[in-house]
C-alpha cells in the first residue's frame, strides 16, 4: 500500500532532522536586521497586501483605483470616470474629479502624488478633511498598485496645467514634471498601470469583470456616469475591408437602486415595483431597495462605501433584524397573523426577496485589506433604524403590496414546517444517526473523512463500472438515475420530497443549510440534524460529480452544482465539490496500446502523433454506460492518473455567479436566449452528435 509506506517514511525522520529544517547558521546581529523601504515590503510579500496574485489579486489592482476615482465622486466633485482596457494588456482610470495634488508635501519634501503613489498608509482618507466617504481605509491601495506594476503612469489635470509621473517596479523614474496646459474646465486623474509578470504571471484581466464593477458602481452612483472601451478584444465580425474598432459601452442608472433590484430580479417573476428609501442616523447613510419575486431563493447585496461586501457584516445583521421585525409587527397589526400564530421567521420573509443595501459612513471598518465584511458596529443599529422607519411607513401607505408580501411569507412558513418535517426524516435515515445508509450507495471501508471519495455517478450503468473500478477502502460511489431536480425554482419542502437529493444529503451527512437567523447563527432544528448545515460531519474530503462528457451530462451536472450552489454552499465555498474530466475517446492501437482524449482536439494530436501506425481504432464514449471498469478506474477514478476540476467561487465573483444560476436555472426562458445569442461566437466545443 503506497500510502501506508508513504507514511512510515515521514514518521521514520528523527527529531534531530525535523528541528534542522529551521536551522540557520550564522551570527544574528543587528546589521541583519532588514528595513525594507518604499515599496519593498510590498514586493516581496505581495499577497499580504492584495490577498493572492492570481487572477482575484489582479483584479483587485482596478477594483483599487477605481474604487479612489469613485471616492472623488462620492467627496462631490466627480461625475464621470472612463476605464479602459488597452491592447498591451494595461488598464487606464480616468477620472474628472479634483486631480491628484501636486504641491510639495513639507514633511517628506516630495509632491503629494509622488508620495502617495510610493509611501504605504499614505492618504487623504485619514481624517475627514480631504475625504468625508471613502472606501480607502488602509490606505496602502494605490501605492500596492503602483508596488505590483512593472510600470505605472498618471496624468493629472489641475490648476490649468497638466503634469505627469511615471514609476517602474515601484520606483520613480520620470519625476513629476509639466507637460501642457489644460483649460479651466479640465480637472481629474488619469492613472495607467501595467501589471507586474514576475508577480502575476500569464494571469490576464477580464473584461467581463471590470464590467461587472462598472455596473455595480454606476448603481450605487446614480450621478456618476462610467464607461469602458475594451481595446484588447476587438470584434471579429467586421465587414471586409473594415478595421475592427473598441467598443465603449457607458453604464449610467438614474434610479440607482431601484433599478439595481430590478436588474437583479430579470430573470424572475417580480410580485412589486422596486421599493426605494434611505435615511441618515448621525453621520451614517442608509440606502436600501428591495423586491419581491415569486421565486424562492433570496438575493441580498452589500455595499460599504461603494465596496462590494460580499461576507455581509452589521450593516447585513441591521437589514435582517429589521425587516422581520417590520413584517411580523404589520402582519400582526392587519390581522394577517393571529395572536396563536408564530412569529415569521428571518428565512420566511426573505424567501423570494431581491435586496441592495448601501451605507455610507466616514470611518468604514473592514475584516482585511480585501475589504470582505463591514465590522462598524453602529451601522446595524442605523440601518435597523432606517428599515423601522421607512419600511413601515411604505407598507402603511401601499397596504396591497403590504398584503401580497406577507401572504408569500405565510406561504414560506407553511413550507418551513413542511421542510422541517421532510428534514426530520432524513435525519432518521443519516449515518450517523443509524448508519442506515442509502441503499444503492457503495461505501467505502476507511473512516477517515480526509481519506475518503463520494462520486456521484450519471446512470445505474455507469454507476456499475464505477463501482467495480474503484479503490473499495477509500471511495464511495452513488449512482443517480436521471436528472435532478432543478434546486433553482423549487421550494425546499419539494426539493427535500426528492429521492435522489434525499440519498445525497444522507450519504454526505452534513445536512442542508437554506438561509440564517438574525444573530447569524443557523437556525435549530432548520434541517433535522439540530444546528443547520454542520461541515464537521462531512463523510468525504472529495464530493466528485461523474457525469457523460455530452451537453446531457453537462445538464446533469450543472443541476447537481444547483442543488450545492443553494442548500450545501459551504461545500463548495471550502473545496470539497470536484467535477470528475471523463475522456470522449479511446483509440487504440493493435492490442496492448491505447490512448484517452477529453475532446477533438486532443483527439487529433494524439493521432497526429500516431501517423503511419497501423491498426488505429478511434472509439467516441456516448456516454460512462459504454466505458467498463478498467476505463474508468484508468481515466476518471485513479488519483494518480485521473484530472480532476474543482468547483470554486471567490468572493469578487459572487455577483456574477448569482446572475447565472438566476439566467440558467430560472423559469425565464428570455435572459437565457439573450446570453445564447450574446456569447454564441465565443463557443469553442459543440456536442452535435447524437
């Protein structure tokens, strides 16, 4: 056994070699001690600053910029900023705010964008004098830019001139010099970077991306107007003759909003139009809109300072606890709840719910440089105050939409209790419970959740082979016959009624999670196992979704992702959802030889290598039933052969991956047509055979 040899290698290294590892050898003097200055600090441990340096860390250059650009139009003084993506692959923030400032900063005797551009916490977001809102907090954000860029360039137009400063690596190499004169009208910053390859690798940005950003930002800033011309990925479909020109597209949304909430709610049923209202506690802003959809997933948007909050934070906890409370107190006051009735709970009255939240507040405080969770602890009572107020004063004056909306909660708690009670008895059913396991599945032998493999194979047939040809002591194969339910328009008590899904959540063990209390904590009993969702009882390091490498077994797939994506989230979140790469083709040749492609490509360069082999047999899987047990355990099922992809989902990308499973998953057939059509030309692999 490879691994239990494996093992007693590493037990067999004494004490003496392990302590030696750390060892130095050497004297330790003071003229060791190093003071990396400027920039160094940055260089060396970058993702200590930007949080990685793939492609997330790369972003998070231009959500930095960006995110200073719009801090001058929320200072008042912008009200356009251009983004572009240039051909070498350079990203440019222009801005017509105030401009950086020029003048000499007396203390460090260097002029003020040269000093925030090369100075860590070096900013005019401090103290309230420059900036009252802002999302610079650390102020480290554009000087890491600067930092991570192999060179990086700003253009400022101030006091009728226009000056320019360029950097490389960091360090300036064209100091601040005149370079024209500008009209008086003429004002802002053009800031153009380059971003480092000996930092971020072949790692590209995506257009797609800044979009999203733009669009985010032109919502929350209904006076702003953004545009973005893309000079990197020009349009291929050009008349002959013709050059292919950027496209800019502008992003500008008057009802800010209000048309945040009806964008997110395109792919749904709405039961309202968009509710709107905002409120001032003390020097805190609150914006909230919300609305309701005969869907029965919630979708809540965070915002602090413009910056995209996807962990929530106090200002999510306010929301929360004061939308039940309002719903219960109206409920309660129209007579829509009886005095024996139970209170409805936070999950009841957002089911169905589309919410944007944003606050504005001038000391926003945040869990890390990444900025993923508001810590304030006073913004919850102002926006629980803000949500009092206002929504109550909304749902007096427009009580027929104040019914329809505790109707659908009333719906919701009658489905709570129907869920809970399906819950209940898969709970009886789980293995820890009884060890009474579902019937079809094939366990493995090891204990060890670490150790341990659940494949989740398309089909009875393939689901045969699977289990002859895996490894019996470490993994654990269920079949699935047919497809899923779609998780996505389905209420919870119909998803639990399912078989399939029933045999998954029993087989994993954790339980299922839909939605949180007020306090944050999972709500009892939600789910039959007594605290929600628990990771700590997962059966298997690896959850491996098996399905044909057709468009039907992509369907089969993307509805298991659905049921993940919305009642076992934090499998994927923590990397435990793997989505197995079966191949397409066997080609063999004479007897003993034979070859795998996952698709055509591989296919013919694998038969580009055999050329002038005699006795060449190409054989295309229509589906896992067609491959025998030495096929998959070769391909799919043997970790020292197979590939294998992880399902991931970081926090930057929340936003997006909502809208999708909202286009895809939806009842809606419009917005799916719509992206079919939108992004057909970018479609590389077509299964067309039958």
């Amino acid at each position: 056994m490879a691994l239990e040899k494996e093992e007693e290698k590493i037990l067999s290294v004494s004490e003496e070699e392990l302590s030696a590892i750390g060892r130095v050898t050497g004297n330790y003097s003071a003229d060791q001690i190093q003071v990396l200055e400027g920039l160094e600090a940055v260089r060396r441990r970058p993702a200590m600053y930007i949080g990685s340096t793939d492609a997330k860390g790369l972003h998070h250059l231009f959500v930095e910029v960006s995110d200073n650009a719009i801090d001058e139009a929320l200072a008042g003084y912008c009200n356009r900023i251009d983004v572009t993506l240039h051909a070498d692959g350079s990203v440019s923030v222009r801005d017509n705010g105030r401009g950086f400032p020029v003048d000499i900063n007396r203390e460090y005797n260097m002029p003020g964008v040269e000093l925030a551009l090369t100075r860590l916490h070096a900013g005019g977001k401090f103290d309230s004098g420059a900036y009252k809102v802002s999302g610079g907090l650390h102020g480290v954000g554009v000087s890491c830019v600067n930092a991570t860029s192999d060179w990086l360039e700003v253009t400022v137009w101030r006091d009728k001139k226009v000056y320019f400063i360029r950097f490389e690596r960091g360090v300036t190499t064209v100091p601040l010099k005149v370079i024209g004169t500008a009209k008086p009208s003429e004002h802002g910053t053009l800031v153009r970077w380059h971003a480092d390859p000996e930092i971020f690798g072949k790692h590209q940005y995506d257009a797609e991306r800044i979009e999203r950003r733009l669009r985010e930002l032109a919502y929350l800033n209904p006076t702003v107007t953004l545009t973005f011309t893309n000079e990197r990925d020009l349009p291929t479909d050009v008349e002959p003759g013709k050059l292919p020109m950027p496209e800019t597209k502008v992003f500008h949304y008057p009802k800010g909003l209000a048309e945040f909430v009806q964008h997110l709610n395109e792919t749904k049923e709405p039961l309202h139009k968009p509710i709107y209202f905002n409120g001032i506690r003390e020097t805190i802003i609150v914006e909230v809109a919300i609305q309701y959809n005969m869907g029965y997933q919630d979708t809540i948007l965070t915002f602090a300072n413009n910056i995209n909050t996807p962990d929530g934070g106090t200002h999510l906890s306010g929301f929360k606890t004061g939308l039940t409370r309002v719903l219960n107190n109206y409920a309660r006051k129209a007579g829509l709840l009886k005095e024996k009735d139970a209170n409805l709970t936070g999950d009841d009255v957002r089911e169905g719910l589309s919410a944007v939240i944003s606050v504005k507040l001038h000391h926003p405080q945040f869990e890390s440089q990444t900025k993923v969770k508001l810590s304030n602890p006073d913004v919850e009572g102002a926006v629980n105050s803000v949500v009092g107020e206002k929504l109550a004063e909304y749902l007096e004056e427009n009580p027929s939409v104040a019914r329809r909306i505790i109707e659908k909660a009333l719906t919701a708690q009658r489905a709570r209790e129907a869920a809970r009670r399906a819950a209940e008895l898969v709970k009886r059913q789980s293995a820890l419970e009884t060890h009474s396991l579902p019937g079809k599945l094939a366990d493995c032998t090891e204990r060890d959740p670490s150790k341990c493999e659940l494949f989740l194979v398309e089909g009875d047939s393939a689901g045969g082979s699977a289990k002859q040809g895996r490894d019996r002591r470490t993994q654990a194969v269920l079949p699935l016959r047919g497809k899923v339910l779609n998780a996505g328009k389905t209420r919870v008590d119909k998803v639990l009624e399912n078989e399939e899904i029933r045999a998954i959540i029993t087989a994993i063990g954790t339980g299922i999670t839909y939605g949180e209390e007020e306090n944050g904590e999972a709500e009892e009993e939600k789910n039959g196992n007594g605290k929600g969702f628990d990771l700590s009882k997962l059966r298997y390091d690896k959850i491996i979704l098996m399905s044909d490498a057709d468009v039907d077994g992509d369907h089969i797939r993307t509805l298991l992702l659905t049921f993940f994506w919305y009642y076992m989230r934090p499998l994927i979140e923590e990397g435990h959802v793997y989505v197995a790469q079966p191949p397409l083709y066997r080609i063999k040749v004479g007897r003993n030889e034979q070859y795998y492609a996952k698709d055509e490509a591989e296919r013919d360069r694998i038969l580009k290598s055999l050329r002038g082999r005699k006795d060449v047999v190409v054989q295309r899987f229509k589906g896992l039933g067609e491959m025998d047990a030495s096929d998959l355990a070769e391909t799919t099922m043997d970790p020292n052969k197979r590939q294998l992809a992880r399902v991931q989902i970081d926090s930057e990308n929340l936003t997006a991956a909502i809208e999708l499973f909202d286009i895809f998953m939806s009842d809606k057939v419009e917005p799916r047509r719509d992206f079919i059509i939108a992004h057909a030309k970018e479609v590389t692999d077509v299964d067309w055979h039958g």
